[in-house]
C-alpha cells in the first residue's frame, strides 16, 4: 500500500517540480559524459608516455582537473538535493501531520517520503544515462577536436563511467534521505503544521542596520571597480576585497529588504505608479526571507560566470597562440657549437620529407646590457626578491648569462623558411626581435631600452612575429647585426630549424630524444636553456616538435577549459531550479492574491504582465549582483591575460561571450518557469 502512494507521490513530484527533476537528469547525463573520458581507450593511451607507460603532465592534469571537477559538482549536487528534499518536506507538512493524525507512524512516513524521492531520483538516473549516451559523442567530438584529433563515432559504454556516476549520485542521495529521516523522528505534528509558515515572520527592528549595510556593500563592489581601472589594485587590497565580497553576497538581500521597505514606509512615489506596491512588497518579503539562498546563488552564478569566461580565454589562447609560439615544424638546440646535427638530420629524413632545414649559430659578445635591462623592467619581475643573492639566481634562470644575437643572413633565412619579408641592415644598423606581449609592454620605454645597448649600432625597429623566442632564438630578445659583426663576438649554442612538407608524426619527438639519450618531459630545466617571462603554459626544450608539444598543449588546455565548462553549466542549472522553485512553490498563495486584484478590476492580461515582472525581479536580482561582481574579477584577469599571453582580445570579451550563453539559459529557466506560473494561478 505504501509503495502505491510512494509511486502516486512521486508522479507528482515530477509534475510540481519538473524544473528539480530535469536538473537531476542534466547532472547526471553531463557526469556520465564527462566521466566516459576517463574511461576511453584513445584518451588513456594519449596521457601516457610511449613505451614507458608513465602518466604524461597532460594525463595527471586531466585525472587531478576531472577529480576535482567531479568533487565540486557532487557537492552541489548533495546541496541541491538535501535543499530541494527539505524544501519539499516544509511545503508537504500538513500533508504528513495529516498522516500522523491519521494513525502513521514516523518511521512509515519517512519511509514513505523517502521511497517518493528515491523514485524520482533513479528515474533521473535512467533518463541521465540515456540522454548522456549522446551528450557523450557530441562531448567526444568537442573534446578532440580542441586537441586537433579525428573522432571516429565510439558507441562502446564502459560499466567503469556507469558505476562511478551511479555511486556518486547514489551517495548525494541516500545521504540527503537519511538526514530528512533524522528530522522526521523529533518532530511533533504542532511542528508539521507550522512549518510552513516559518519564512512568514519578518524581523523589522534591525533595518535601520541593513539598510546602511547595503550603502556599505554598494560601495565595496565601486572601489573594486576603482583600483581595477586605476590599477592600484595589490595583493592586500585583493584579499581585503574578497572578504569584503563574502559579506556582501551572503548580506547584500537583507539590505536590498531593508532599504524597499524603508522606501515603501515613506511613501516614495514610484509605489503609485501602477502595481508597483504590489511587486515592491512580494519582492522585498521574499528576499529577506531567502536572503541566505539568494546569496548562494548569486555566489554560484559567479563561480559559472568567471569559470566560463576563464576557459574561453584558455580556447583563445590555443586558437590563436599556439602557432605563433611554434612557428618551426621542429626546432633543436645544443651547446656544443661545433654540432652539425648529422645524426638528427639523417632521423628525421627517414621519418619525413624536409622542405627547409637551416643550421645556424647564435653569438654573445660578453655584454649582458639587454637581459639585464628587461629584467628590471619587465612587470613579471617588478616584485623581484629584496635579497640581491636570490633576484639574481631568478635573473639567471629567466635569461641566458649574456645577450644573444644572430646575423642578418640568417636571420632572414629563417624569415624565409616561416614564409616572412626580408629584413634590411646597412652596416651601422641592428634590429631587435621580440615576441609580441614583451614589445606591448616595454614600447613606451624604447627610447630608455636603445640607450642601455651598447652594440655601436644604430637602431632601426622592432620585429614582433612568431620567433622560436622561448630557448632557442634567443629567450624574449633577439639582437639581429650585420654579418661583419659576428667576427667580433663568440658563439653561444648552435641550432637546427626544419619545415616539413605534410605533417609531422608526433612520436618523431621521443625518436629524436632517443638518440640524444634523454627522456621526454625530463629536459625542460637544461641549464643552457632560459624560461624568459613566458609564465602561463610553454616551457623550453632542447627538442620541439611542433607537432607534438602543440597536440600537449591543446591536450593540457583543454583539460582545463572542460571542467570549467561543465561546473559552469551546472552551477547555472542548479542556481535557476531553486529560483524557479522558489516562486512555483508559492503559486497557490499568489493565486488568492491575483484573485483579488482580478475582483478589483485587473484584467487577465495585466495580471500576466505582472506576474512576468514580479518573476523577473527574482530573478534579475541575485543574476544582476553576480554579474557586476564577476565583470570587475574577469575584466583584471582578462587585462592581464592578453598582457601575458600578447593575445588581441579585448579581456572583457571573455566575460561577454560566457554572458551571452549565460542569458540565453536564464531566457530558458525563465520562460519555463513563467508558463508554470500562469497555469497555477491561471
């Protein structure tokens, strides 16, 4: 008998909560996907090196990234839950009291409750699993084709992707019915009966206090933007900000009540106009009531916000970046001048068919006027360590022992091979050459820059194209003289750049720190080869291979952009089902009060306009506080992203592009939830 009514229960619950079971479905659908990746024969064979069977720095990554992503997700998801059952549970209580009068006992209506609420959780699961088996493909596809592969269509489930999901979904679950049972046991039916009506008693005598708290907040969040836009922003004033925004998420609604119904008291007379009274009292009732889940969710919709517009950053960066920081098929260097890379020549002719390959010498003179130099300016070494001794161990490994420089005729032999414009040098001439991001930042300074150089030359411009500047052609600089002066100096390390026709196999790499007797991933701290101020993803080898350290990167980034994806969207689901729940739950009360206003003459389709209205409010409110926050947060970040990176991307745009895929689920959630609301009150 209580298995049926458990049964009828449940079909209801999916009815009156449709916005709860179908984010249940997302959840569980986008963890099974994501969790496939894991368990996917090409992905696993990706992350491990060669013949070794070593886990690669892109596998760890991606374990450690879905780890923590899953983590994050199955927290929320165990909140959403135990919120949704407690929230349920409150609107159900004279039901239960009913059933207490009734002779039930607590233990058969816990049961009872939690046999509903398990029956919609496993057919969320099913449905999870079925649309997630084509979540995954298009999941699949995206993935591979972010790391530059060819996906073939694999239908192939592993019982591995199902049982973790299933496990983890499981736990949110039972520990979410197992809390509401402990509940159930000390309740009492007066309890039952009233509680209902606890978020009905409103606490007037501190507004006085939270209205001059939300002035408070309102100014925290402007001088945010200040420092940001003056950039006086520091590492203290960061922190005092991020504590300052704690307070202001969590306390912002209780001063948004305060200061409405201050307003309202005073008679302020935007509350003639239309049915603005109306609006202004629901609104400011409810948020003082759910003044800590607005918070949550203004918090959760940041978190997605900012997630989002960091993993578009990171796609631009792979999209735009990665050819110009390997602009060779293959580049080698060695410290030993005299090498004339017979035996790596000879190795990659049997692998490939070369176009170009040019052999060539970089050259020192002694001086070290242009590393030192950048070294003091450059912002990423601004905050250098007061102790002399340790400022000039970090200057050794950011830049070699003295400047480097490359006569014209190779130089431009290089330039040819990558398909750019000769360069021209008279014999009293030099350019400099440097990656596009060092050139933004120290332009202004160039004057100060060619007066530090003592190379006896006269200066004629800056090159900024993609350079091999990460190690090899010199490490952010590149001072390029007439040839006459090369027999001045000494030379520094020796070189091989190579252009291939077709593409390049990626195991050619391992091939060729084979015969070098080095191990892949083991030679990035060569001493001879410097890191510059290149300080996000790239790290000097004494072998590149485009081919491969372009597919690891790709690989590394996406690992990354992924789960930032997937806990965005989920944060933004779970963040509108308890807004849109929220309101549906009230629906029987607001339909005696459109009732009313029916009887006093409001028409059926001014009642509709208001109920969008009153909709909207609740739901512009924590969005809106969540997007002036993380505007301020990725407008810094994107600044200094592009200043690193030298990306031409306006950082905002990150957060506009996340904003609009933002928008169009809010216009989703939101109409959804506006049809509900109309039938119920209807």
């Amino acid at each position: 008998m209580l298995n049926k009514l458990a049964l009828r229960n449940a079909g209801r619950l999916w009815k009156d909560y449709l916005h709860y079971f179908l984010t249940l479905c997302m959840i569980a659908a986008l963890a099974f996907s994501f969790h496939s990746l894991l368990f996917l024969e090409d992905i696993r064979a990706m992350i491990y090196y060669g013949d070794r069977g070593e886990l690669s720095t892109a596998g760890t990554m991606l374990i450690t990234f879905m780890f923590v992503s899953t983590a994050v997700i199955f927290i929320i998801a165990a909140w959403l839950i135990n919120y949704m059952t407690r929230f349920i549970l409150e609107k159900r209580s004279r039901e239960f009291a009913v059933y207490l009068l009734s002779g039930m006992k607590k233990g058969q209506i816990a049961s009872l409750y939690m046999k509903e609420n398990l029956f919609l959780g496993v057919c969320a699961l099913v449905m999870g699993f079925l649309f997630g088996s084509w979540l995954r493909q298009a999941l699949f596809f995206i993935f591979y084709k972010s790391i530059g592969k060819n996906y073939k269509v694999n239908t192939e489930i592993s019982a591995g992707s199902i049982l973790l999901t299933a496990a983890l979904y499981a736990t949110c679950f039972v520990a979410a019915m197992l809390r509401n049972r402990s509940m159930f046991s000390h309740m009492e039916i007066i309890h039952l009966l009233n509680m209902d009506k606890q978020n009905e008693v409103v606490n007037e005598k501190q507004n006085a206090v939270w209205e001059r708290l939300f002035f408070l907040f309102i100014g925290n969040i402007l001088i945010l933007y200040f420092l940001i836009f003056t950039g006086k922003i520091t590492k203290w004033s960061a922190m005092v900000e991020m504590i300052g925004l704690t307070f202001t998420f969590y306390l912002f609604y209780l001063g948004l009540s305060a200061f409405l119904m201050k307003y309202i008291d005073r008679k302020g007379r935007f509350i003639y106009k239309k049915e603005y009274l109306f609006l202004l009292r629901q609104f400011s009732s409810k948020t003082r009531n759910t003044c800590f889940v607005l918070g949550t969710l203004s918090l959760l919709f940041m978190f997605a916000l900012v997630g989002s517009s960091l993993a578009f950053m990171l796609s631009d960066y792979q999209n735009k970046q990665l050819d110009v920081e390997y602009p060779f098929d293959m580049i080698i260097i060695s410290d030993d001048t005299g090498n004339d890379f017979s035996k790596e020549e000879a190795l990659i002719e049997d692998n490939i068919t070369p176009r170009d390959i040019w052999k060539y010498c970089v050259y020192q003179n002694g001086t070290s006027d242009m590393g030192d130099w950048l070294y003091q300016n450059l912002r990423l070494f601004s905050e250098r360590d007061t102790d002399p001794g340790m400022a000039e161990g970090k200057r050794a490994v950011a830049y070699y022992d003295y400047d480097v420089y490359m006569g014209v005729s190779d130089y431009n032999r290089l330039r040819e091979m990558l398909g750019l414009a000769p360069a021209t040098l008279h014999d009293n001439q030099y350019c400099l050459h440097m990656p596009n991001r060092v050139y933004q930042e120290i332009k202004d300074k160039s004057a100060q820059l060619q007066n530090s150089l003592h190379t006896g030359l006269e200066f004629v411009g800056f090159h900024t194209e993609g350079f091999a500047q990460n190690g090899h052609n010199g490490t952010d600089y590149l001072l390029v003289v007439p040839d006459r002066k090369l027999a001045e100096m000494k030379p520094y390390f020796s070189l091989m750049a190579v252009m291939a026709d077709g593409n390049v196999p990626e195991n050619l790499s391992e091939k060729l720190y084979d015969l070098a007797g080095k191990i892949r991933g083991y030679d990035e701290l060569a001493d001879y080869i410097k890191i510059g101020s290149e300080a996000l993803f790239l790290m000097p080898a004494t072998i590149q291979v485009k081919s491969r350290e372009v597919f690891e990167l790709k690989f590394l980034m996406s690992t990354l952009s992924f789960p930032l994806f997937y806990i965005g969207l989920v944060f933004l689901c779970v963040s509108f089902t308890v807004l849109s729940v929220q309101q549906l739950s009230d629906s029987n009360k607001y339909r005696f009060r459109y009732q009313i206003l029916n009887k006093l003459g409001m028409g059926k389709r001014r009642i509709k306009r208001t109920v969008a209205k009153q909709l909207f409010f609740y739901y512009l409110c924590p969005v809106l506080l969540s997007v002036v926050i993380s505007a301020a947060v990725i407008l810094y970040v994107g600044q200094q992203f592009v200043s690193y990176t030298g990306i031409h991307t306006e950082g905002i745009s990150y957060f506009g592009i996340s904003l609009t895929g933002f928008l169009g689920i809010y216009i989703c959630y939101f109409g959804l939830t506006y049809l509900q609301f109309i039938k119920s009150v209807g």
